[in-house]
C-alpha cells in the first residue's frame, strides 16, 4: 500500500476550526464600539470641572462659578453642545444651592437650549417640544390654600461629568434632558407654577423609556409633590402608588426616601397623623442611611408638623428644635421657614407669645430671602401669598402682644413687613434700568413683540443661548461674580437714585388689615405716633358688606355699555339727566354709615382736624374695591369732604415714590390725551370675547381738556390717532397721560387687564425704510424709529416673516415690562382699572403696573363710569390740577363739584387716586 501523502483529515477540520473563530474575534472587535477617547477640549473641561469641585468643598462659591463658567465658553467655542448642556445643569445647580433661584432657573433653561441645536437633529424634538410649551404659558399670581408643604424633591444631578459625556450622543442626549427637564420643573414648582412643573415632569418621563426605571420614579415622586403642595391629595396617591408598585428588586429602599416622605405628608394633610408617624418615621430613617443631612432636616421639621396637628405641642416642639439645630451646619431654606414657623405655632398655642414672635421673625426672615432670590412679580408674590395662613398666625401674635404692652406699633410693624413687599422689589428694579431714548423701539420688537427677546442675540450677531419663557420682570442678569458680590449687575444703568431723591411729605397713614374674624385698623399720625382699632367683623361678613353696597349704589352698568349674561357689550340706551338726579336709594345711605361706623369712627379722633392734609389709605382685601370718600357719618358728611385721600399698597412703596423727586407739575405740563379710539368689532378680555362701542362722550372730553390744557402743552389723538404705536415709543416725554377709553379689570389673569387704544395694520402705518421709521398715515407726529430696521430687513431668517401690523390693546404686562414713565399724573378714565387681583400686595392688575412703570401719580376708576358724568368730573379735575398741582386736593374738589349735579355716589365717587397727593 502506498503511503498516504494526504494531512489527516482531523487536524485540517482542527485547523478551520481555529481559523473561523479568530475571523469571528477579529469581526467581533471591529463591530463593538471603541473605546471612548476624548478630545483636548473635553480633556480641559474635566480638568476645570474637577477643580471647581474641589473649591466647592472648602464653600468657594464664586471660585467654582468662574471655573463652571471658563469651562462653559470653552464648550461653547467649539459647539460642543452636550458638554455646554452639562455645564450649565452644573451651574444651575450651584446657583440653586447658593439660593440664587432665579439665575439657577436661568441657567437650566440655558441648557435645554443647548440640547435644542441643530447638531442634536431628531433628538432635539422632546426637548423643542417642551420648550415651545413653556413659551405659551406664563406664570400667574397663585393665592394659597392652606399652610404651605416644604418637598423634597428628586434632583437632576450630574454624578460622574465624564461618564454622562462618554455615552453614545443619543444617550448622553437623553439624559441631559431628563436632568434638565427635573430641575426646570423644580425651579417652577417652588414658585408654586404648577402648570409648567407638571409639564415638565410629564415630557420627562416620555423621555425617559423603559427600563430606565429609576427616572420614572423620581418623577412620580416630583409628581405627587407638586400636587400635594396643590392640595391634590388623591392626584398625589396615585403618583405615589406608582412609584412603590412599580420599584424593582434591586432598587435599594435609601433611594426611596423622598417618595416615602411624601407618603406620610399626603397621609397628614388628609388628618391620618398615626399612618403620618409612620411612613415619616421609616423615611427619616432612610435620609439617615444616606447621610442626606438636608433632607433629613426637612424629615425631622415634616414630622414635628404632623405633631403638631396632631396637638401634641411638646412632641412637635422637640422635633422642630431637632431640625433646626441639625440645620445650623446645612442652611437649608426649607427647613428654615418651616421649623421657625411651626414652633412659633407651637409657642402661640403653648401661651407662651414672646417666643412665639421670635420664631414667627425667624420664619419671616427666611421667606424674605426666598422671596428676594426671585426675578419676577409673579413668582415673589405667588410665594409670599402662599404663606398667607402663617402670616395671620404672625398677625395675631404681634396683636396679642401689643395689646399686652399697650404699643400698636409693634404689631402695625409686623403687617408692613408682610404686605406691598414684592410692588417695592419691582418698584426698584424698574428704577434702576436703563432706558430707552424716547421715539425708538427694538425692530424686532414692533414685528415680533412675543420672540423679539431672542432675535436680540441674531442681530448682535450672537447666537441664542438658551429660552426667554414669558415673564413679568425682566430677567435677571447673568453676570455671575456680580450675583455672587450681590453687586449691581453689570449692563443696567442705574438712575441716580441717593443724590436725586427728596424728603417725603408729612402724611397720615390710615391703614387695614382683615382677620378671618376681626379687622385691625391703624393710624400713623405724621409725628410717627401708631394708634389701632380691633373691630369684631368676620371677614366674609366685610366682603359682603363692601358688596352690598356696590349694588346699592347700582355700579353694574359700564360705561356707555351693558354686560349682557354672555359677557356681550351692547351699547347702553341714552339715560336722561332727570334720571341721573334721581334720590339716592336709601339701602346706600344705611349700607355707607354701617361701614363708616365700622371702618373709620374707631380712629377719626386720631385722624388730622386740618381737612386739606394728606390721608394715605392702606386697604386690604376687599376693602380695595370700596369707595372711602363716599362713606357717610352720622350727621351725613362724606368723608372724601373732611381729608384729601390717596391709596398705596403699603408705607414702604409709597416712601419710594415719595421720595423721588417730582420731574414735572401742573406748570410745565407736557400731555398725551387719548379720546375714544377706533373700536375693534370685538375682542378678547378676560377669557371672554367682548363686543365694544364708540365712545363719544369721551371723545369730547378728551378735546375738553385738551382744550384746557392749551395746544402748547396737549397733544390730542382720537379715533384713528389714539394708537398704542406712539404712545409706546414716546410716553417717556411726557408729563401726563389720559386715557379716556375702554377698560376691563381680569382678576383671575390681571396682567391681561387692560385699556383699549388704536390697532393700525398695513394700509395704516407707513414704513419708510431708508430713515428707519415708521409712522401713522392718518397723524404724522412723533414719527417711531425702529432700531436696526435696515439689518432686520436684511436679514432672510426675519423680513420674510415680518407683519406690518400693530395692536391696539395695551395690557398691564406690557406696561411693566415696556413702560418707563416720568410722569407726574396718569389718568385711567376708563371702566375698571383699579380693579383686579387682590392680595397682600395690593391689588394686582393695571394700578400695580403703572405704579411699577414709575408713574408718580395716577387716578383709576373702581368700577364702570358714566360716559357724561364722566367728562363733568374729568374736566373739574384737570381744572383743579391747573390751579394749584395738588392732585390729591384736585380729586377731592372735583368730587364736590360733581355731586352737585350728580348727587349719586355711583357717578362722582368711582375715580381714586394711588401715589402721591401733591
């Protein structure tokens, strides 16, 4: 046999066989992804994230806000977007722990958009989603329900920076949106903007796909808490049910502790305090295992609360000392408010009133600081009126101990702290803004009035770094070493406020606040004396006095209009002027005298004898719907005849306009008179839709005191001239306004509130683009220029879209943010414009932006006016102010002249004055 030359058959199949599996190792490498490298720039911003981390832990606050800051341009610089995203969630988060909140809620928005860019393509679509919903809702002034609920919310924090950024794009994405997402809804959540919370929890969690089960719990968590801080509570179980349903094996309980708490809080809130112990207890425990000392702060202050509704004082007194004395290390606000408020709670029940004012000025101390570390009207009012149960408890104390000490003074101390706050916030910061030259508007502002803030960054050549969610405020500056100094930020010109300021005049405080069961008056003679009054009138049984007699005196008819039950306007059959004198109903003779008895003769003897000093009325409540001139007393005297009057929101903001120095008087009046405008067929107001008519009685009153004023100081603009256009970009060189229009008071949204002036569209307005301005086709005076139009025009992302309109409607919001008056009167002569949403700042709605704007003086109506009487009183008022300036004296003398031919309170004693007298 002849040898076989042939390889054995078994080593060959050996050898294919190691021969696949190395082509299959080798196939295999190349398909799993590469180890991520990261690039010099990454590299540098670790570094730098690394070392503010590392002055973080010595508290070098503005060391590590430089070092996030540097690392945040050079992310920029090379449009790393996700990497910039981070950054700014890193920023927000220090600025938020620092208890900047509203340059913290800045600084998130930043980073959502960061994600938005076109580098993310697809990806950016949750994220553009949220943001354009954000755009369409703004923040609303939020009364409270009950005692406020500090939460413990679940945080978008960034543990390990390279890990986040070494994932894949789409999962890095993904999770900067879901940190983002959190801590945007928490930053809304604490001002109690419930809307925007729960939207942003909700496109989170759409974000967050399974199996990432983790995100989804800590968002039912954020979930139940915003509707437990809603008083949601059944809403809140189901949120809460999911999250312990829905926890996986493997999930440590530690992680749990946040929905635990609110758990037990749910359970309080309800009356079930047992069930409360309980879940608190189990939750505290956990906050101790995960060395989470500022939660557990907030654990201990959550369980002492529920003691304390429980009645057991002693119980909730140790564990409100426990949470604060853990609280010296950790500084956290939350607990502070908390704490400090339910042991003075505690104390108050306990008898024992000295400790419970100290704890109650604690308590107020720390809701002042959280207050101050918001930007906007809305939010520093919804916060401080959320606390309004804790206010009344502080109320009663500081009333129990001055009367204990026979010093009213101590207890009048108390309320100013507490009301007209925020006005004297916004009040300043208006003050210290830089202005526009008078005659000029933002082009991208006249064609895109609601996107024109990020159109700033296109025509400065920048590119938009972030959202502009509609606000009330400007937003807050971004200079960040100048928020940690607490410097001026950089950019805003300030006016000279300390060498252009005079002394206030002498004045009379005659200030109220209302009590669920009594009303605490007081009067602050102009030598600083304090006298009080408590009277025992419940405060529901006030406001349906103050009602009453609003329709006694049949204030129900608009001017020149009726409501119909559709919210229609039809025009108002003519009344005759036998009918206008008709008796006064005997219903208001009785209802006026019973609220002069119980409002003003406690303290007429401590009001001035000398009929033409000055009273400053400080209402509350309701009583800022109530005419106080038209009150009788027994011999039938009105007492608008016996002092000049005038209205403020609190001593504080009227100091602040007192002590500006008065820039014009009735010798050197500069006028915008606008009469009767064109009337749009109908319009939106107040979440109806209106039908308006002509008003030609105020036209005619508009030309009157035109007339009066002389042509060397009006300017007259009716019908097609009267346009919100003009008066927008010039209102600044004016020294009176008068609006003789239309007007409606929205209290449920009173930044909408507003007068109606002339809409112009294109066939109304001529462009002339080579100087810049526009102006009206039917009036060529005062010409607007629009700033930049040439570059806007052309620029192929804006003048294609652009509409060549104007609107005619001019809302209170505008007015905050848009109007910066020097003038020495304004005049609402127009239906509803004193009215709108009360709280302890006022009455929110077009007095509160005028004042805002700066207008030292302005009169406002309470409720809707006669068209002739109107034009009677308007004319006797302006002649007043002509004779002497004091407008105060003016309104006083034009209500007595009035009531001669109309004796009826409903036409004379509508119009109030706010601000200064003389």
């Amino acid at each position: 046999m002849k040898p076989n030359n042939q390889p054995p058959r078994k080593p060959r199949l050996f050898v294919a066989l190691v021969m696949a599996i190395l082509l299959l190792l080798t196939a295999s490498r190349a398909a799993a992804p590469r180890p991520f490298v990261d690039t010099p720039t990454r590299e540098r911003i670790y570094a730098m994230v690394d070392s503010a981390q590392t002055v973080l832990e010595r508290r070098e606050l503005k060391a590590a806000a430089r070092l996030y800051q540097s690392a945040l341009e050079l992310a920029k610089s090379q449009k790393d977007y996700l990497a910039a995203a981070a950054l700014q969630n890193l920023l927000g988060d220090l600025l938020e722990r620092s208890e900047r909140y509203q340059e913290a809620l800045r600084q998130y928005e930043f980073g959502l958009g960061s994600l938005q860019t076109k580098q993310a393509g697809q990806l950016a679509a949750p994220v553009g989603e949220i943001i354009s919903q954000l755009r369409g809702m703004e923040k609303i002034y939020r009364g409270g329900r009950g005692a406020p609920v500090s939460a413990d919310l679940y945080r978008g924090e960034i543990a390990d920076l390279r890990k986040l950024l070494r994932q894949d794009k789409a999962n890095a994405h993904q999770e900067l949106a879901i940190l983002l997402m959190i801590n945007t809804g928490n930053m809304y959540l604490q001002q109690y903007q419930f809307r925007q919370a729960d939207s942003l929890y909700a496109q989170a969690l759409r974000v967050a796909r399974a199996p990432q089960t983790r995100w989804r719990q800590q968002l039912w968590a954020n979930l139940a808490w915003s509707a437990i801080k809603n008083r949601q509570f059944e809403q809140a179980g189901v949120w809460l049910d999911s999250v312990l349903l829905n926890m996986p094996v493997s999930s440590p309980p530690v992680e749990l502790r946040r929905a635990l708490l609110a758990v037990g809080v749910t359970w309080r809130e309800q009356g079930s305090y047992n069930k409360a112990v309980g879940y608190l207890q189990h939750a505290l425990s956990l906050y101790k295992t995960a060395n989470d000392a500022r939660g557990e702060c907030r654990a201990w202050a959550h369980l002492a609360t529920t003691y304390l509704y429980a009645n057991d004082l002693r119980n909730a007194e140790k564990n409100y000392l426990t949470a604060l004395q853990l609280n010296q290390n950790v500084q956290d606000d939350e607990t502070g408010w908390h704490a400090n408020g339910g042991l003075a709670k505690c104390y108050h029940r306990l008898g024992e009133l000295e400790q419970a004012a100290r704890y109650y000025e604690r308590y107020l101390k720390r809701v002042e600081q959280i207050g101050e570390s918001w930007g906007t009207d809305q939010g520093k009012i919804t916060i401080l009126q959320n606390h309004e149960e804790i206010f009344q408890d502080y109320v009663e104390v500081a009333l129990e101990v001055a009367e204990k000490k026979r010093n009213f003074a101590l207890a009048r101390n108390a309320i100013e702290r507490i009301r007209g706050r925020a006005l004297s916030d916004l009040q300043a910061f208006q003050q210290q803004q830089s202005q526009e030259q008078a005659g000029h508007l933002p082009v991208g502002y006249f064609f895109f009035r609601e996107q024109w803030r990020d159109l700033q960054f296109k025509f400065s050549g920048g590119v938009r770094s972030g959202l502009d969610v509609r606000q009330t405020a400007p937003n807050v500056p971004s200079n960040l070493s100048n928020v940690f100094s607490g410097a001026v930020p950089s950019g805003v010109g300030l006016v000279a406020l300390e060498t252009d300021t005079v002394m206030p005049p002498p004045v009379t405080f005659l200030e109220y606040f209302v009590l669920p069961e009594r009303i605490v008056i007081f009067v602050k003679s102009r030598d600083g004396t304090v006298h009080g009054a408590l009277v025992p009138i419940k405060a529901d049984s006030l406001r349906d006095l103050v009602a009453d007699y609003g329709r006694a005196i049949d204030i129900d008819a608009p001017r020149g209009m009726k409501f119909t039950r559709d919210v229609e306007l039809v025009p108002e059959k003519e009344d005759t002027i036998a009918a206008k004198r008709s008796p006064t109903a005997v219903g208001e003779h009785e209802i006026s005298r019973q609220l002069f008895q119980q409002l003003l003769a406690p303290v007429t003897s401590f009001l001035p004898a000398e009929p033409q000093h000055v009273v400053v009325i400080v209402p509350h409540q309701s009583l800022w719907q109530l005419p106080f001139a038209a009150l009788r007393n027994a011999e039938n005297r009105f007492f608008g005849e016996a002092h000049v009057l005038t209205y403020a929101a609190s001593e504080s903001s009227w100091r602040r306009g007192a002590r500006q120095r008065r820039q014009a008087d009735h010798r050197n009046i500069r006028a915008w008179i606008a009469g009767n405008p064109k009337m749009p067929a109908s319009l939106p107001a107040c979440g109806n839709t209106v039908t308006v008519s002509s008003l030609p009685g105020a036209q005619q009153e508009a030309k009157e005191i035109a007339r009066l004023l002389g042509k060397n100081a009006a300017e007259l603009f009716i019908g097609n001239q009267a346009d919100r256009l003009r008066l927008e970009a010039w209102h600044a060189d004016f020294s009176v306004l008068h609006f003789a229009t239309h007007g409606f008071a929205c209290s449920n949204d009173p930044l909408s509130s507003f007068i109606v002036l002339t809409a112009l569209n294109a066939g109304q307005l001529r462009l002339d683009k080579n100087a810049e301005t526009i102006s009206s086709a039917a009036d060529a005076r005062f010409r607007v220029t629009l700033d930049s139009l040439q570059k806007f025009l052309a620029n192929p992302e804006t003048s294609g879209m652009a509409e060549l309109f104007y609107p005619g409607v001019l809302e209170a919001r505008t007015i905050i943010t848009r109007f910066h008056l020097k003038a020495d009167l304004v005049t609402l002569s127009a239906c509803q414009t004193g009215l709108g949403q009360l709280s302890n700042e006022g009455n929110i709605g077009l007095s509160r932006a005028f004042l805002a704007a700066g207008a030292r003086s302005f009169v406002v109506s309470l409720w809707s006016v006669d068209d002739e009487a109107t034009k009677d009183f308007m004319l006797a008022f302006y002649q007043e102010y002509l004779r002497h300036g004091n407008k105060g004296l003016a309104l006083q003398n034009a209500m007595q002249r009035t009531r001669q031919r109309y004796p009826e309170p409903k036409y004379w004693a509508a119009f109030t004055l706010m601000g200064m007298a003389e």
